[in-house]
C-alpha cells in the first residue's frame, strides 16, 4: 500500500517536470515570434499559434494569443504584425491582417471585393507593442488605396446615335441621323409648331418688315456645346399664289436669314412692291424644306408647274436652297457658331392681293 505522504511527493515530483518543459515550449514560441515578424512586414502569411486578428476599420486585434501568454497579438497590439496585408485587398474592408506570429496573415485581406469603395485593411491600425515587436498597421494605406480604386468601376459606354435606342445624353434616337424627321442627326429633339396651326397670313400685307409677317415661334433648349452646327427648316403652308410669299427665319440673336422672296419675280427692294405671275399653289400636306445646298433654288419655285399645280405633290420638287432676293444676304450657314438656345422665329408675308394662305405646320432642326 502507497501511503498519502508518498503520493504528494510523486506528484510534486511530476508538476515540477511539467513546469520545467511548458518554459522550454515557451522559449520555443518566443523564437517562432520572430519569425512572424519578417513574415508580417511582407504580408506572406504566416502569424500567430493560430491567432488572426481583423485588420479593416481601425485594424483592432480580435483574438489569438501571441506566443504563450500575450492576448491579441501583444501587449496593447492593435494590428498585430500583419500589416502589409492590405496591400493584396482591393476593398479591404473585411481583411484578416495577422495576429501575434503564425495563422493566416495578409494574403487573405480584403475579401470585399474590388469596386465596393470599402476601406482597407489596417486603414489606421496603430502600432501596439506585440510580443516580438512586429510592426503594425503599416498595410491600412496600401488596402485604402486599392478599395478606392475599385470604386470608380468601368465607364460608361457612350451613346450611339441611329441604333433605335435613347441612351445617356440623347433625347431622341428614331433609329437614323435624318433631320427633319422630328429626331435630328445627332439626337436631338426638333421643334416643331403644329400640325393644325391654321395661322392666317395677312394677304397683301407685307412691306419688308417682320411685324408685317405671321410668325410661329420654336423654342430650342441648349445641347452639346450649345452652338449652332447647322440648321434645317420644313414647312407646311396652304397658299394658292407661291409667287405672293416671302419666307424669313430669325435666330434667337435676331439674325434674319430670308428662306424665300416671291419666286420668279425679280425685285429691286424688299418692300413687297410689283406683281408677279409664279401662281402655283402650295399645300400644307405637301411640305417644303429649306436646306443648305439644297437641289434647287427657291427662287425658281414652281417654275414647271401651271396654275392650280401644287409644289411638290406635282414636281417632286420638295427641297430647297434658301434664296434672298432683294433682301439682306444670308443663308442658313449664317447661323453657325451662333447661341442655339432660345426663341427661334419662322415668319410668312403676303405681297399680293386676292389669293390667301395660312401656315399648317413648322419643324425646325438645329444641330449642335
């Protein structure tokens, strides 16, 4: 039989044995401390006795015991010593930056994701005295820098006009660069008065000034750069003598350009004075448009056709290059490099008695 004097001393015996060989082990961790340093600084990955720390959003040390004994990576450690780790995270924001020395260390930071804007790892992770001394925190600028990189994203891809689909910056898109169709060639909404305007044009009413016209006011709204490219107008007019009318536009900055002055008559002022026999008809249904360059000039309109013959709906002549007469010269290249923005002004006068007319219907286009 074993007496209990024996027995204590045996076991005093074997605590002092299990002392002797937990300082060794400690010893031991101390040195692979070490190690976690270098390892730290690189952000390769290796950290404490299975201690991992959070790095993102302020870096704080959330578990792990350094060594033996230090919690959380050091005495007051608020990093650890996986600093660098942010530098492989795009967002940072949930980065496992190491602890006291072994574990899992910065090659795992930022698992947020790239473009999320999320901080980085160790964005202000202070130093803290780990056990081994490592450096902290060093990693939180790099992760920062890569979360806001991320954030911008791809750009967006421009718009392209004519592919039958409104996208940013457009305000039309009718699946064509065609003016005059209501869309203009490079997207943009056209003005248009009417149909069904029925303005009356004051029969024999004109002496060379606006007041003595109908006017149909358009209203542009500023686009691109905001400057006039080029500008068409289209035109529905019922009227049963062409060679009584004298057709103006007006620009926002009261430049006056004349579209067309009493065809077939040639005039020595622009006063509305003297008779002409150009007495073709125009009809709203078959509009009339005034370009630059266009194939004919206004000043032979209706020149084939015989009385009560309609422009256009007999000729197939629907396209015209704006012609002057007596007037100021101009043509509609004259507003290029003007304002675009604004009130514009399309205006019909009658200079001759008896036959009358109205204006349906104007669109105008103006390119930016």
């Amino acid at each position: 039989m074993v007496s209990f004097r024996s027995w204590g001393v045996r076991s005093a015996g074997l605590g002092l044995a299990i002392a002797l060989a937990g300082s060794a082990c400690g010893r031991d961790n101390a040195d692979d401390d070490d190690d976690s340093v270098s390892a730290g600084k690189a952000g390769a990955g290796k950290s404490g006795n299975g201690g991992t720390s959070q790095a993102g959003n302020g870096g704080r040390s959330s578990a792990g015991a350094a060594g033996s004994s230090s919690p959380a990576g050091g005495i007051g450690g608020t990093a650890g010593i996986g600093g660098t780790a942010g530098s492989a995270g795009s967002a940072g924001s949930a980065g496992i930056a190491g602890g006291a020395s072994g574990g899992t260390a910065g090659s795992t930071a930022g698992t947020g994701g790239a473009g999320t804007g999320g901080g980085g790892a160790g964005t202000g992770g202070g130093a803290g005295e780990a056990d081994s001394g490592g450096v902290s925190g060093e990693g939180g600028e790099a992760g920062s820098e890569a979360g806001a990189a991320g954030a911008g994203g791809s750009p967006e891809p421009s718009a392209i006009c004519g592919n039958n689909a409104v996208e940013t910056g457009e305000d039309c898109d009718g699946g064509n660069t065609d003016d005059l169709d209501g869309c203009n060639s490079k997207c943009q909404s056209e003005p248009t008065g009417g149909p069904g305007l029925a303005s009356a044009i004051s029969d024999d009413g004109y002496n060379g000034s606006l007041g003595s016209m109908t006017c149909v006011n358009l209203v542009v709204s500023f686009k691109g750069d905001g400057l006039v490219d080029a500008v068409k107008v289209r035109v529905g007019i019922t009227h049963t003598w062409v060679g009584d009318l004298v057709l103006k536009l007006v620009s926002p900055s009261n430049t006056v350009v004349t579209l067309m002055s009493r065809p077939g008559l040639v005039e020595s002022t622009d006063e509305g004075l003297g008779s002409n026999t150009e007495n073709s008809d125009l009809a709203s249904a078959y509009p009339i448009s005034f370009v630059t360059g266009g194939p004919k000039t206004a000043e032979n309109m209706g020149n084939t056709l015989s009385t009560g013959q309609v422009v256009c709906q007999n000729d197939s002549e629907c396209v015209y290059a704006p012609a002057a007469g007596a007037a100021a010269a101009g043509t509609l290249t004259t507003f290029n490099g003007q304002a675009a923005a604004g009130v514009w002004k399309f205006c019909a006068g009658d200079a001759g008695s008896l036959d009358t007319g109205s204006i349906d219907f104007v669109q105008l286009s103006v390119v930016q």
